[in-house]
C-alpha cells in the first residue's frame, strides 16, 4: 500500500475529527446582539488553531505565521491589532531573557551557577524538583515576585549540564518545576502582583495596603497548594532513569577551574539586573526595561559577556510563535468577549453564598484565560470582582488571592506569557504541558473547596 492510501492511525483519526468537529460545532451556535458573527468567526479560527498546536498536527511554524493573518483577512481586526504583541514589552522581555540565557551560557557562568545548584540540592531527580521549588520561593522574596526569567535560565542550565535530553521525564520535569517555582510564589509573596492588584482595587476598596506578613498568612494555603504542586510533577513525571549528577558536576566543576574574565563580567551584569529588580521593588519602577536592556548589553564589545554568536542562537520560530499566540488575547479584547463571559457568568453570583461567589470568580478567570492575557484580565475585572464582594462583605484581599489562583490555571502556553516563556526553550512536549496543566488546575480547584476557602473562614479573613 502507498504512503498516499494508507490508512491514519486511529489516534491520529481522532485528533483530526476533534480539531475538525469542534470548530464545526462552534459555526452552529447561533449569533445574537452579544455573540455576534464575528466572534463566532474568531472562535472557529482560533480553536482551530489551538487544537492543531495542541495535537501538533501540523508544524508550529504554519499556525505561528498564518493565525495573526487570518484575523487580518477575515476582517477580525485590523494589522495594527493583530500584530500589536510586537509594540508590547512582553515580547521584547522574553527575547531579551532568551538571549541572556544564551550569553549566560556561553560565558560558562550558567553551566558554573548550575553544578553549584546540583551539589547543594543532592543531584537526585527528587532533589532537584524540590530544590527548585525552594529557590522559587527565595528568588521570589528577594525579587519581589519577580523571579521567572533567573528560572528558566537554571532549569536550562541544568538540563544541559546533566546532558538530559528534550522531552525526557527529568528534563521535562525540572523545567516545570522552574515554571511554577518562578510563578506561584509571587501568589504569596509580597511583590509586584498584590502592588498591582491593589492599585486597581483602590477606585472600590480605597488606598489600602496590606503587610508582607499579613499577605503570606493570608496565603499560607496557597504555599501548601505549591507544594502539592511541585509533588503532582514527580507523580506525572517520574524519573525513567537514575539521576544523580554528584560525581559527574564535581568533575565538571574541576575542569571548569577559576573563574573566567567573561564569568566575572557575567556575574556583574547579573549583580546589576538583581540590584535593579530590587529596587524596582521598592520605586514601583517597571522591571521589564531591566530584561530588554541587560541582554542586550552583555553582548556589548569590552563590556559584554556573549557575542553576535548568541544571538543568532536564539529560536525565532518559537519567538514568533509567542507573539502569534499572545495576537489571540489581543484580538479577544478588540472584539469584547470580556463583556460577553461577564454576562454569562453573572447568573452564577446572583443569590449565591459567598464562598460560591469566590469559587465562580476562580472559575470565570480559568475560562477568561483562553481569550485574554492575565494582565488583561486584571485591569478588567478586578474592580468588578471587588464590586461583588463588598456587596456580601467578603475581604478584598480574598479577590485578590483568588485572581491570583485563577489567571494562573492554563491549559496551552498561549494563554500566558511567562509560562510561554519555558515553553519556548522547547524541553517540553505540548502534550506533557497540557496534562501537567490539567491536573495542577484540578488541584488547585479541588484545594480552593476543601482546604483553602475553609481555611480563609476558620481564621477569620473571609470576611473583611
């Protein structure tokens, strides 16, 4: 039998009938004043669009170039729009920390930083998981949640150093753990996230500020949700070979010897982009500027620690790729699905008890992140959030947590930049990501009713 006539595998069947079908479905929903043909047209487009990368049906590249295309050819929104992730600063911060990995690492800094994380933590597959979860934490207090880009940078630097490849169990698990040891944190330490958050509640709830201290408290179930998440990745992704790199890294810690002219300029610059960060911290500067311009000056003549070399190194099918995806949260909010999911969800808080108003509140910012950025969602529904609340009395700060918990449930990288970020450096399988992702979100959720919005009522700051 020829290639041409042979039969698709049934698994492959089966993809191409749920890619095919979906949209299919979508066209016969019917349009009203509030679902109007255009947003139906942008759905058939973008699930599509988003099952064909999920199966990886296709190469990434065609939807990468094609998806923002579309949207302009269709009449969904105009090329200022559907190109608009190039003018945001998300992007070039991703670029930016992409080739600061790659300057890292050709200054040998990385590979050095690396093999003193292997020894501290054990070099055991279990180590590592567990290790990177507590630099999470401390990179996140120091950072002031800021932390995701100095992450993806050692969970890149120890798959190489270890020479594990891309998508093996531990290379896929350390990279996980890097991802949400750079995210989650930021949920309960004092950082940049409540400082927003609080900002676009102050038109509700007023000028208020709340302690590092009370913050974490506050948190303290989310911490034990953290933890259980970095554990449901050793479950998912066990280790399918022994790994343990002890002997190995101190060999490789002899060859390397003193350190370099380049590692030390490397380490200055990374002395810099911290002491920024920090400060940042207590300015409210943007620390987005300190990822665009830092890179880029380590691969300066005299100064620099990389060359052109890292440059020309880094992935422009998955940079593309990331701006592609982030058009479709753009594109959302041009054509108002905002107001649309407010709407359908509104039938949910109407006479329902407080804590299935917050639950609905998680919910509806699970389903949001399909359509729009978790920045995005922020600026749009905080203050409608915080609106609900104080009509059942419920302590603002309890929002806040819960806005944090929702926007962090994805199920494809798209749906979140910094997440993208890991994905981007390609150690992950899109399908690995999608079940890890699945099973944290169904954690989480479960978490959220029995530990977490008990634990909230018992101490006392449900309400407030």
């Amino acid at each position: 039998m020829s290639t041409l006539t042979k039969p698709l595998p049934l698994k492959a069947l089966f993809m191409w009938l749920v890619t095919l079908g979906l949209p299919l479905g979508i066209y016969f929903i019917p349009t009203s004043d509030l679902f109007t043909n255009q947003m139906k047209i942008f759905l058939i487009v973008t699930v599509f669009a988003i099952l064909i990368i999920a199966f990886e049906s296709l190469p990434k590249s065609v939807i990468t170039i094609l998806l923002p295309v579309s949207y302009i050819l269709l009449g969904l929104a105009d090329p200022q729009t559907a190109w608009f992730p190039w003018t945001m600063p998300t992007v070039w911060m991703i670029i930016g920390a992409l080739l600061l990995v790659n300057a890292l690492e050709s200054s040998g800094l990385l590979m050095r930083i690396s093999y003193h994380v292997i020894l501290l933590v054990g070099g055991s597959y279990k180590g590592l998981i567990l290790g990177l979860g507590a630099v999470g934490i401390l990179l996140n207090i120091i950072l002031f949640g800021n932390a995701y880009v100095m992450l993806v940078g050692l969970a890149y630097g120890l798959c190489h150093a270890m020479n594990l490849e891309k998508y093996s169990k531990e290379a896929t698990g350390i990279f996980l753990a890097a991802a949400i040891g750079g995210i989650i944190p930021a949920a309960f330490c004092y950082g940049s996230n409540i400082l927003m958050l609080e900002g676009l509640g102050e038109p509700v709830v007023g000028a208020h500020r709340i302690s590092y201290l009370s913050w974490t408290f506050l948190n303290i179930p989310v911490i034990f949700y953290y933890f259980c998440a970095l554990l449901l990745i050793l479950v998912l992704f066990r280790s399918q070979s022994s790994v343990d790199g002890k002997a190995y890294v101190k060999g490789k810690l002899a060859e390397l010897g003193r350190m370099s002219v380049t590692e030390k300029k490397a380490c200055a610059w990374l002395v810099i982009l911290f002491a920024y960060i920090i400060t940042a911290g207590f300015k409210g500067w943007d620390s987005t500027w300190a990822f665009v311009i830092v890179p880029a000056l380590t691969i300066a003549p005299v100064i620099g620690c990389g060359t052109e070399k890292d440059v020309r190194r880094l992935d422009f099918t998955f940079i593309l790729f990331i701006a592609s995806c982030m058009s479709i949260g753009i594109v959302a909010s041009a054509l108002d699905f905002g107001s649309l999911v407010t709407s359908v969800a509104e039938p949910l808080t109407d006479n329902a008890s407080p804590g299935i108003v917050v639950f609905a509140i998680y919910g509806l910012n699970i389903i949001l992140n399909f359509l729009l950025t978790p920045m995005a969602i922020m600026a749009g529904f905080t203050t409608t959030y915080l609106q609900i609340a104080q009509t059942l009395g419920i302590n603002p700060y309890v929002i806040y947590s819960v806005i944090s918990l929702g926007t962090d449930q994805i199920l494809f990288p798209y749906e979140y930049a910094l997440y993208m970020l890991y994905f981007s450096l390609g150690y992950i399988k899109m399908s690995d990501f999608i079940k890890y992702f699945g099973a944290k979100m169904l954690l989480c959720s479960v978490l959220l009713i029995i530990v977490i919005i008990p634990f909230w009522k018992l101490t006392g700051l449900f309400f407030g």
